[in-house]
C-alpha cells in the first residue's frame, strides 16, 4: 500500500510582480484617458503622439521615484528598529527576555522550556534581536538593493502600459481613428491585466479582469466627453 504524498500549491506574490501591477496599473490607466481626452479636443494625431509621450515619461519617472522612495522607507525603517533592538537587548537584557518569553507562551511552550530556549537565544545577541524583529515586530530584512529595482520595475512596467494605448496614434490619420483602435487594444489590454492582477492577488479573476476594465473605461470615457464639451463651448 503505497503512501500517497499531499503537495500543497500557494502563489506567492514576489516584490517584482507587486512592481508590474503597480506600474502597469498606471500606465495603463492614465494615458488612456489623456490620449481620449485629446481625441475630443484636438484634431491632429502628432499632438496626441507628442502629449502622451511626455506623459509617459514624466509618469515613469514619478512612479518611479514613489516606489524608490516607498523601498528606501521600508530599509530605513527597519535599520531604525534593528537599533532600537540592539540598545535595548543591551540594557535592557531582562525585559527583552521576558518579552521572548511572552512569545513563546502564546506558542503553547511550557515555562521550562520557554526558559531553555531564551537563554539559549540569548547567547547569540545577533540571532536574538533578528528574532524580535520577525516575532515581536513582524519585520523582515528588506533587501538592501530594493528600492533601485522597484524604481526600474515600476517605470519600465508604466512606459509599457502606457504605450498601449498611445500605439494607434503613431498610424492613424485621424484622432477619432486613433482612439477607436486605442479603445479596442487598451481595453483587451485591461481585461487581460485586471485578469492576472486578480490571479496573483488571490480575488475572483473574471471579477477583477471586469473591475479593471470598467475603471480604465469609464477614466478613459470620462476624459472624452469633458474634453468634447469644453472644446464645443470655446
């Protein structure tokens, strides 16, 4: 009778896939909306090209420094706690022990063997203050190199979302035309996208493709239409 093996199978979020949605959710949004925007107030396509360009790089390069700015917070923050830990395992060495033993209490450990454990931990100051910061703050070591890769992963992914919607543009005659192909592309674009954000964030997939489509249709249509009315009242 052969033992059958139970294989469990979780997605796990990596830090680059938190950075394509967030970038590619952006990039795809934004232009979109500006270049529908433009479609219903200026009649030349070059306008639109040179407009929404800039807007991607200028989006690019703000979404890029949030998200550096975002990862050099999150290593500062946590160099800070690492400090305060190592001061207080110094000076404070009894507290700091009772708080392990307040941790492995909650576990269902035993006081003998909460005991042992905690002066074993303590003999290692270094191993000690990297448990407190996982089990007592529930912080773990970000990569120190973080903040530059979720920069260029999130600008890269915004000016490859948003030269989707731009992409038309670059061969069409006419506005009008460059957004009815705009709107096809993007909006295929965003079901697509809206389907594996959900994927990999753990919701309804056909749900999310819907949602994310809706919210870049309904910016994009929102653009238009206010831009239309202005430029038919000027």
């Amino acid at each position: 009778m052969s033992a059958k093996t139970h294989t469990e199978s979780h997605f796990q979020s990596s830090d680059l896939v938190t950075d394509i949605v967030i970038g590619m959710s952006d990039g795809l949004t934004v232009p979109f909306a500006l270049a529908a925007g433009l479609s219903g107030a200026v009649s030349n396509t070059h306008i639109i090209v040179i407009a929404g360009l800039a807007e991607v790089v200028a989006g690019s390069i703000a979404m890029g420094l949030g998200g550096y700015l975002a990862g050099k917070t999150e290593i500062d923050h946590y160099n800070a706690e690492v400090k305060r830990e190592r001061y207080e395992v110094d000076n404070m060495p009894d507290r700091e022990k009772e708080e392990v033993r307040v941790i492995f209490a909650n576990m269902g450990m035993s006081e003998e063997t909460q005991t042992m454990v905690v002066e074993e931990m303590a003999r290692d100051k270094e191993k000690w203050i990297d448990f407190m910061m996982r089990y007592e703050l529930g912080l773990e070591k970000p990569d120190e190199k973080r903040a530059a890769k979720s920069a260029v992963n999130i600008a890269l992914s915004y000016i490859i979302g948003g030269l989707v919607p731009l992409s038309p543009y670059f061969f069409a005659s006419k506005p009008v035309e460059g957004l009815e192909w705009s709107c096809i592309i993007t909006v295929v674009c965003l079901f697509v996208f809206g389907y594996f954000k959900a994927k990999v964030t753990g919701q309804n997939k056909l749900g999310g493709a819907v949602r994310v489509m809706l919210i870049g249709s309904l910016a994009a249509a929102a653009a238009f239409f206010i831009a239309h009315l202005f430029n038919s009242n000027s």
